[in-house]
C-alpha cells in the first residue's frame, strides 16, 4: 500500500527544518568559540604602553622600577599628537609614563646636540678656551646648516659654546665643540656612542655631532627622553636650557633660545628641539608642577609644540607619581 502523496511532501519538510536547526547551532557555537578566543588575542594590546624590555638594567638613570609604572590608556591619547613616536617619562627615575613606538628608530635632528652636551660637560672644563676653525659661513652654504656664527680664529669658552649649541642650536658650535674635546669629529662621536650605551640607550646611534640627517643616525623616543632626564641632572647645562638669551663674550649677536615652549607652557624647563627634512619636528621637553617633573618626547612630528603640551596636559591629569620619594 502506497503511502498517502502528501506524506512524501511532509516528509522533505521536516528534514529542511532539521537542517535549518543543525545550522543554528552551528552557528550558535562558532559564537561561543569566537568570543572566547577573541579578547585573549587582543586584551594585552595596551599592555605595551607602560611597558619596557625586561632585562637586567645597570643604569639607574635608564631603569623603569621594578613594579613597572603606571599608564594611561591609549583612549587617553590626545588625536592632536601628529608625531610618529612618543614618550612620556618621570624624573628622576626615567619611569615610563607612556609610549607610542617610544622604542621606534627614527632621525633626531639636532635632539643630537643633548648627547653632545653630555659628552662636552664630561670631557672638559667649561671655563676652558677653545681655538674655533670651523667657518659657519662655509656650513651655511653647504649643509643650511643654523649656525651661532662662528668664524676661524674666534676664541670662546667652552661654556659659551655650549649655550650656541642648545640656544640657537649652532651646528657650527657642535663641530667646534667636538674639535676641541677630542681632536676630530669622528673620535668625538665615538664618545657620543660610548655614553649612549652608558645610559642604557638600546637604539641610539649618533654619526654625527649636530643631527644633520647621516646614515647610521638615529635614535628613538624612549632613548632621547632618558638623553633628555640626563642632561637636566646637570645643573649646568639645565641653567643652559632654560635661559631664553645669553650673551657670550665675543662681538656676536645675542644668543637666543629657539625652544618656544619656555613661553608657551607654565612650568617648561626647556631642553632642545630639532629639525630636519627627513626627521621632521623633533623636541624633548620637560616640565614641573605640584611637586613632579614630567619629560616628554616626540619624533617625527608637524607640530611639535601642541604635540608635547597635549602630552605634559595628560601626564599631570591622568598619572600617579612613578619615582619613589
């Protein structure tokens, strides 16, 4: 006996509903499975902000504290920063306050002239007189060199030097500098690279005394904050950084500060800015409020200064102090 014709009918019906079903939950534990994986494969995103290598640190000056430090997210970030790097750091004990490829290698420019400083403050005595040969006129032709004006057979003191150098950012000064300190250039930037690693700095190499762009130079945002922290843990060259003009003793110009930020944000310390084609605006920049010293960096930039106030801004609001004591 032939079953009735709608049972056939009936009977594809069901298996489709089966069908229809077994696709459900199908889909139904792809979801499951997703939403278990998903957050483990991005939760620790932002854990890279406050983060830096572990591995064994001499170098006070260079170490983050063992607990870590703290950070703010990177909602925090402020869509003003245009830089390519960042960092932030809390003196004195370089904690790590935030990064953005703060451990990326990127063109200094003149952010060279700190280590120079360093090097130059170490070596030699600040009252010394130094016999210039470089002819700034030359630089400017060849390089476009910023110059303080240096002319062969001008005689200077170190100090005078110094304050070309991280004023009006005189790359005739850096040669001058490195001239005098260790006979060439290029010995001098051999005592450059040796403070580099000194200070624990993983990717800094200078070629240079001055930052103009060369093969082989670079550092990152991370190093030149710790470059900047060191320099202010010298009196005299934080005096340097934070004069707005200085008068050398020769019949030049008055020296000027090019580091507007000492005008444009309550509190700024100075340091040093810096400009090439290749490496864009660059600046390290420090400042104090309530008790706390805030150093900040950016590479790569096209606005430097809105760049490191809307990282100090940050900083000071959303930050515990790092640095015991």
């Amino acid at each position: 006996m032939r079953p009735p014709a709608h049972w056939h009918l009936k009977r594809r019906r069901n298996r489709r509903l089966w069908w229809a079903l077994g696709a459900v939950a199908a889909l139904v534990l792809i979801g499951v499975v997703a939403l278990r994986v998903l957050p483990s494969a991005g939760g620790d995103a932002d854990a890279k902000l406050s983060a830096v290598d572990s591995v064994e640190c001499t170098v006070p000056l260079a170490c983050p504290p063992a607990t870590g430090s703290p950070s703010f997210g990177a909602e925090a970030l402020p869509v003003s920063i245009v830089g390519q790097a960042s960092a932030i750091i809390e003196a004195p004990c370089g904690a790590l306050l935030y990064g953005s490829n703060e451990h990326a290698r990127l063109p200094p420019a003149s952010l060279a002239k700190i280590a120079t400083a360093l090097v130059a403050y170490e070596r030699s005595d600040l009252d010394t007189v130094v016999d210039v040969r470089v002819n700034s006129g030359l630089l400017v032709a060849s390089t476009g060199s910023t110059v303080m004006g240096l002319t062969p057979g001008v005689r200077m003191t170190m100090r005078d030097l110094l304050h070309g150098l991280l004023l009006v950012s005189g790359n005739d000064a850096a040669i001058a500098i490195a001239e005098a300190v260790a006979g060439r250039t290029s010995e001098f930037v051999a005592l450059m690279n040796k403070k580099a690693v000194e200070l624990g700095l993983r990717n800094t190499r200078f070629a240079n005394p001055h930052g103009l762009d060369e093969t082989g130079l670079y550092t990152s945002a991370y190093d030149v904050a710790l470059l900047g922290q060191a320099l202010l843990a010298v009196p005299e060259l934080a005096s340097i950084v934070s004069t707005k003009s200085y008068q050398a003793a020769w019949d030049g110009p008055l020296l000027w500060n090019g580091n507007a930020l000492l005008n444009l944000y309550p509190g700024a310390l100075g340091v040093k800015i810096g400009y090439t084609e290749r490496a864009g605006q660059t600046i390290v920049a420090a400042a104090e409020r309530d008790g706390r010293r805030i150093i900040v960096s950016v590479l790569g930039s096209q606005d430097r200064y809105s760049d490191a106030i809307a990282l100090f801004e940050r900083a000071f609001a959303n930050t515990e102090p790092a640095c015991a004591g």
